[in-house]
C-alpha cells in the first residue's frame, strides 16, 4: 500500500513493490472509479468469446487454468473470469460431456495490489459438486487464488494455465526508463510527468521499454500456456503513428494532470526538479508495434488483432455537470496513479495536485467529453 501520513516521500523505490492501482473503497480508489473500464470489458465481449471458442476441450479429470493478469481489486476480474468459466461450461455442455472439469482461478498483480478488497468482493464457493456450484447465483463454480508478481516474469508453472486474460494492464511498463529521469541523458523529460508531448529521445526511451517489458512478458506465458491455449489480451493503443502523441491517455496524464503538476512548481510547493523526476510509467503501442513484438518473438500466432474504440473513461450521471466531469477526471486519474504521486510527494501535496486537477477540468469539461476517448489494442494470441 502507498504510505501514509504528511508529506511521506519515498524515493529509489523499485516501481513493482508500489505501484497499483488505488485501493480501499475510498471516492478516488480503483473499486469506484473503475466502471469506465467495466463498459469498455463488456463490449469487447463477443471478441473474448471468440478466443474461447478456438481453445480445444480437455479430459473432464483435468483442471481448466484461468489466469486473469493485471486483475487489481475490483469487481471487474470477477466478472470476466465468470464470463471465461460460463462460457466453457457451456461448450462441455454442448459437446456432450456430462459434467464439466473442475475450474480454478488464479488473480494476478503486483504484491502492493490490494487483494484484500478483491477477496471481500469473492462469493463464496458454490457446493458440495460441481454442478450445485453452477446452479448457484450467489456463489462461484471456481477455486480462486491470488498469485502476486510482475506479468513480465514467470507467475506459473510450465504448460498449467489454459487461458491468460489481461485487460488494461499491458501499458503499464515496469519501470520509468532511467534515461528519462537522468538529467544528463538526451531523453531526459524536463519539465514534463508522461511521454505526451516529449522529445524524440524521450519517445524512443519508452518505446524500448515497451518492447522489452512485452517480450519478456509473452516469452513467460510461452513457457505456461498449456498446448491449445489461448490469451486474450487488451491494453491502451494509439491511433498515431507518433509514440509522443499518446491519444487519450495523453490527455489524462499530459494536459490537466501536467498543468497541476505545473502549478505546484510556480507556487513554489514543489521544485522543478521535483517534477521532472516523476513521470507516468505508461505507454500506449501503435498496433504495429505491438506486432512487431510478438512476430519478434515467435513465440505465438496472432489469431485477432485489432484497434478497439473504446469509448470515454469520464462515467458521470450529469454530463451538463462541468464539476462532476472536473471531479472524475480526478478520480479517474488519481485512481489509477496516486499511490505513485502519494510516495513521490506525500499526501497533503497530493490532494492539493488532485484538486487543482479537478479545477482544470471543470473549467474544460465540455472539451474533455468531445475529446478524450481512449483506444485499445485487441489481441488474440495462441502458442505457435
């Protein structure tokens, strides 16, 4: 978890031991600032569905493996896993088999997740069988477990997992590239906190962080996947070929958020310096660069891949309400960065970052809804 208490400043910490998404069920944790995402999921539905249909049925007395990677702590990696188990229950069904295999779940993310709230959000096993356990609403038809370690290393044992889902998680790379905060580098991102915007060296930076974090991340899987399996992956994609313009994730991080940061400068809350040592470990690939990458490595064919609009992350009840669009921005981009912002310049500097966040945006609300709308990279990956 993110420390606590006035103006903490962690600092030299290794990103995989901090970062994750807000926690608790807080107005700006992940838990209810995640129904953006849930939209976005859900329409993607009959692609995930797809996928499922390609992984071939195994022995009744064998454990189906679902893996979701990158499932942080809300009801969203529930509902998907649901969705994966439902759907090959009812293929075992149709075929003919008189009972499905046992189904086990394993939730994936960082050790700083917070699995607390994800388990408090599990229903409890279904029954004495399989078949009291899919005949229950209230209850799962799965055995669950937590796995907490980096995506981009070994998570499970060799040939164990049927199939790997992963959803806006992928972006996040596992470390700033150190060229970016060292001031004596090219790609040094002075006066800027994200790739939006920077320099090429900059862009290039992230770039080759991106390909090296996903390759290590499908060269793991590779090595898991049972022969037959599928994943199916999403993850912030751009529609320019330009890596320093990162579409909508360049207008929750480079503009609003930037400006606050900005502003901490000129009022002397923060220094320069600061600043520029912070930056949003994200990156949204062009579809080509993610392609790159997988036919690079070898590993897998590319059974679907596609750029998916994927709609606004502002889920708001009032659209006509600049203030409420002002505070979910906030809350979108706190909840998904401020146990980062938290460590880097403590709590009390934070809430007065967020707030000048909401500021902003409230005064440019009826922009935001016009343009910020993100784009995903659709993948359906099997082994090669």
């Amino acid at each position: 978890m993110a420390p606590s208490g006035d103006n903490v400043v962690v600092s030299n910490i290794k990103l995989e031991k901090m970062l994750s998404m807000k926690g608790g069920k807080g107005e700006a944790s992940y838990v209810n600032n995640s129904e953006a995402q849930a939209k976005h999921a859900r329409s993607m539905l009959h692609l995930l569905r797809e996928t499922l249909d390609g992984v071939p049925l195994s022995s009744p007395e064998s454990t189906f493996v679902v893996a979701d990677l990158g499932c942080s702590c809300g009801s969203n990696t529930i509902y998907m896993v649901e969705v994966i188990i439902k759907h090959m229950t009812d293929r075992y069904q149709a075929a003919g088999y008189e009972a499905p295999p046992e189904f086990s779940a394993f939730f994936s993310d960082l050790p700083s997740n917070d699995f607390n709230t994800l388990f408090q959000l599990l229903p409890p096993y279904g029954g004495a069988s399989m078949e009291e356990c899919l005949a229950s609403d209230t209850r799962r038809s799965y055995f669950a477990a937590g796995v907490p370690g980096s995506f981009y290393r070994r998570l499970f044992p060799a040939n164990s997992v049927d199939v790997f889902y992963s959803a806006f998680s992928l972006h996040w790379l596992s470390q700033v590239p150190d060229e970016v905060v060292d001031k004596r580098s090219t790609a040094y991102n002075k006066g800027r906190i994200f790739i939006h915007g920077a320099n090429e060296s900059t862009a290039i930076a992230y770039k080759k962080q991106y390909q090296s974090d996903l390759a290590g991340f499908l060269g793991s899987r590779s090595k898991e996947m049972k022969r037959g399996g599928s994943m199916f992956l999403v993850c912030l994609g751009r529609t320019c070929s330009d890596p320093t313009d990162q579409g909508g994730a360049g207008l929750l991080f480079g503009t609003h958020f930037q400006d606050a940061w900005d502003d901490l400068v000129q009022e002397g809350l923060i220094s320069s310096e600061k600043r520029d040592n912070f930056n949003i470990p994200v990156y949204a690939a062009s579809l080509e660069e993610f392609k790159e990458v997988v036919e690079a490595d070898g590993s897998f064919m590319i059974k679907k891949l596609e750029v998916f609009g994927g709609g606004s992350p502002l889920v708001v009840n009032h659209p006509d309400d600049s203030a409420e669009i002002g505070r979910a921005l906030a809350n979108s981009c706190r909840s998904v960065s401020g146990v980062l912002v938290d460590a880097h310049i403590g709590d009390k500097l934070s809430d007065q970052l967020f707030s000048r966040v909401a500021t902003r945006a409230t005064t440019h609300a009826k922009d935001l809804q016009e343009k910020l709308h993100f784009f995903h990279i659709v993948a359906s990956l099997s082994l090669a």
